[in-house]
C-alpha cells in the first residue's frame, strides 16, 4: 500500500522545497530579479485522505488486541462458544422431538435461568474477591462435565425430557458464576482504556460463535444426531481452560476485611439502586431479556409450525441472527471511546420490537431469515451498549457484584418469559404470542427512557 508521499511526483520526493529554490539561486539560475514565492507544503492527494481514514477506523475498532492476555481469551471463546451454541440447537430440537409441545421447551429455558435469581447476586460477592481467571477455570470445567453427562445420556437412548430440565438447571447454576466473571474479567486482560472496545469485541466474537456453532449443529443434527453436538461442546471447553492457563494477570483482587458477605451484598445493590443510569440500563436489560429474547425459546416450534422447515432450517435462522449480532459489535467496536452510544441504544430499544412483530408474521422461510439478521443486529446492540455503559460508569470494587445483577437481569428473570411465552403459545398460537412479547419489549423500553431521559445522551 503507498504512503501519500508515493503519489507525488518524482521530482518532488525526497527533497526540501526551501532548499532547491535557495539551490536555484546559489547555482545563478534565472529568478527574473523577482522574490521568490514561499515554497508550499506538498498536498496529500484526494484519494490518500479516505485510505488513511479506513486504517484509522480499522485500528480503533480492534485497538484490544494488543494485549497478548486478550488475544488468548478471545481465541479460547469463539472456540468454546461455538460448542455451546452447536449444543443449543441439538438441544432444542431434543427437547422438541421427545415431547412435541412448547410448553416444555418453555420449561426447560425456565430450569436454565431459574438459578441465575437466586445466585447471581452472591456470585458479585465471590468474583470481587477471589481471582476471576481462577474461578473461570472451576466453572468452564463444570460446563464441560455437564455437556458430556448430556452426551452420555443421549448416546445410551435412556435421555428423557427431565433429563434435560435437570442438566439444563445445573448448568444455569455454573453460569451464575461463569457469565459476571467473563464480563468483570475483562477490564484485568486490556485496562480501563481499551474496555469498551474489548467489551465489543467480546460480543462479536460470542456472535460469531453463534454463526459457526448453529451451522454447524445444524448439519451434525441433521446427519449424526444430537448426541455427537453434545460431545463437540465439551470437548470444546479445552480451548478456554488452556487459554486461561497461558495466560499472566497481574494482581489478585483485595479481600473486603470486616464486611460479611450479607453486608457487601447490600452494598451493591444499594449502589446500583442509587445510580439513577446504572439502575435504568438494569431495568432495560431485565425487560429486555424476559420479553424481547424469549422468542428463541419457541423458535423450534416455530420453524416446525409457521415456516414448515426442518433442523438445517433452524440452524441456519440462528446462524443469520449470528451473523446480524456480530455487524451489530463491529458497530458499537468502531464507535471509539466517546461514541454517541446513548443514542444507538435507543435506535435499538426501539427497533427491536418492531423488526420482531414482523418476524412473528413472516410468511416464508425467506423473510425470516432477513428480519433474523435485523434481530441480531438490535439485540448485539442493546446488549453490548448495555453492558459498555455499565462497565464505564461502575468503580472497580463494585464491578463483580453490578455485573452479577446484569446476570441477574439478563438470566434471573427470563425463566418466567419463557415460561409465559411457552403457555401463550401452547393457547393462543406462536406468531400472537411472540407479537405481545414484542409489544411488552417496545411500551417498558418507552418508559424507561422517558423516566431516565439522561441515557440518550451517554457515550
């Protein structure tokens, strides 16, 4: 690629402009016995200006990756994550052909987020004092034994739904602890500097998985059975653990001292309570994800019911809904360290909902799949800009236990959306159903920037 000196031409690089006009005059060439004019500063041509603006952007929007710790951490997560979306589709569709009712699958999201209420605000406690990589390691090596339990099961044909429900349980207990972890450990691998790119990043790297993992799902489903997608997702938990173990973090965090774990408990929620922003982006976050996800529960029956497709269908739509997520990161990545994320994340509160009613309604496989990338480009946003306007107001010492009730409300409570999901659809049908937990998503998004007007103007 040429530097804009390149597009010069020949006569002019490598000298001084100055110096050749005095050279002219010492060597006796002709002035005409006029001053000589100032020299002029070479122009950088047109077409350089755009160039050097995309290296710019292209630097800012992964400027994280400088940090060696950072650059494994990624690496073992799109690897992991990619196992554990190809088990999400498997598992879904498991569940939905052992039972053929949405009530279950409604039931089995329920088992897998029910523990995150209870939990999650004691994980705050934990992360805040003892190492994160460390507790990374416990709960990705719980994942993995988890997910070959499911294998087992499911190669031996003795797997039943309850099955299912209880694993499905166990593991939403690991990703009490596992999820605020990721979110706080962040800010050890890359500084406060590069943290909301690294947060983008993060998420683009999770949506990737997601593109990766359900395509690839989707063919093993459909040719060697749900037993051999379990078995890749645990095996796909190595890459994480050794990633964290190549690792070196500086520092271990303090100890509270006298503070009882009741006590550092209601602190956090206390902070959180009395930041009126913190408690806003919470509460959206808790709407959010109890009625503007819970879709994903159904999608099994939906695909089966509403588009009459079959398991490569369902794996595709998830990858297209990855694919709309990670466009969606490599916005908020590029905005830099004072973009106008307020205001995108209002774009996206609004949005969503909208692009999710006429989701409900789609006639054909087709314009499901075009309203699945706009989706996945309003969830990464909400979720993403959630999670960077948390981290950059939140003092360190508070950040385990705000970004546990971000698990909190992200996981906590949308047992009980999938739940009510589940029975409206099993009544009153999948599209209607989805339509009303749209309609939920846009009127309390409505409301909370109404109440907290400040938010639009956050970056």
């Amino acid at each position: 690629m040429k530097t804009w000196e390149e597009h010069l031409p020949s006569s002019s690089k490598g000298s001084n402009p100055a110096e050749s006009g005095v050279s002219a005059a010492a060597n006796g060439q002709n002035t005409g016995g006029q001053a000589i004019s100032p020299p002029r500063a070479p122009q950088i041509p047109p077409e350089v200006v755009p160039m050097r603006a995309r290296q710019a952007r292209q630097i800012r929007t992964f400027r994280a990756l400088r940090h060696r710790n950072f650059q494994l951490y990624l690496g073992g997560q799109l690897v992991s994550l990619a196992g554990t979306w190809m088990q999400i589709v498997a598992q879904g569709w498991l569940v939905y052909e052992l039972s053929r009712s949405e009530l279950a699958l409604g039931l089995v999201g329920f088992a897998a987020a029910v523990p995150a209420l209870t939990i999650s605000p004691w994980a705050g406690v934990v992360i805040d004092n003892v190492p994160k990589r460390r507790l990374l390691m416990v709960t990705q090596s719980a994942a993995m034994l988890l997910a070959f339990i499911l294998a087992t099961l499911t190669f031996t044909g003795v797997v039943q739904v309850w099955h299912v429900v209880m694993l499905a349980a166990a593991l939403g207990a690991v990703n009490a602890f596992d999820g605020p972890t990721r979110q706080a450990f962040v800010v050890d691998m890359v500084g406060r500097e590069d943290l909301p790119n690294a947060i983008a990043l993060n998420s683009m790297t999770f949506n990737m998985a997601r593109i990766v993992g359900p395509a690839i799902g989707g063919v093993l489903l459909a040719t060697l059975g749900s037993a051999w997608c379990f078995t890749l997702n645990g095996v796909s938990f190595l890459a994480v653990i050794f990633s964290l173990l190549a690792m070196t973090v500086l520092g271990e965090p303090q100890g509270r001292g006298h503070f009882s774990p009741w006590e550092q408990l209601k602190s956090g929620i206390a902070y959180a309570g009395n930041h009126s922003s913190i408690r806003a982006l919470l509460v959206l976050a808790l709407f959010f994800s109890t009625f503007g996800i819970s879709y994903n529960t159904i999608l099994p029956a939906f695909v089966d019911r509403i588009l009459h497709a079959d398991a490569a269908a369902f794996g595709l739509l998830t990858a297209i809904t990855g694919l709309g997520a990670v466009s969606g990161a490599l916005v908020v990545a590029s905005l830099g360290e004072r973009g106008p994320r307020g205001r995108w994340l209002f774009t996206a509160a609004m949005g969503f909902p909208v692009a999710l009613i006429l989701f409900a309604h789609s006639p054909n496989l087709h314009l499901a799949l075009a309203l699945s990338f706009l989706l996945g480009v309003g969830f990464m946003l909400q979720f993403t800009l959630i999670n960077t306007l948390l981290q950059t107001q939140v003092e360190d010492k508070m950040r385990g236990r705000v970004m546990s009730l971000y698990t909190l409300t992200l996981f906590g409570f949308s047992p009980f959306g999938n739940l009510i999901l589940g029975t409206l659809a099993e009544f009153i049908g999948l599209s209607l159903a989805i339509s009303l937990a749209a309609m939920a998503t846009l009127l309390s998004a409505i409301a909370i920037f109404w109440k907290t007007p400040r938010l639009r103007s956050l970056s």
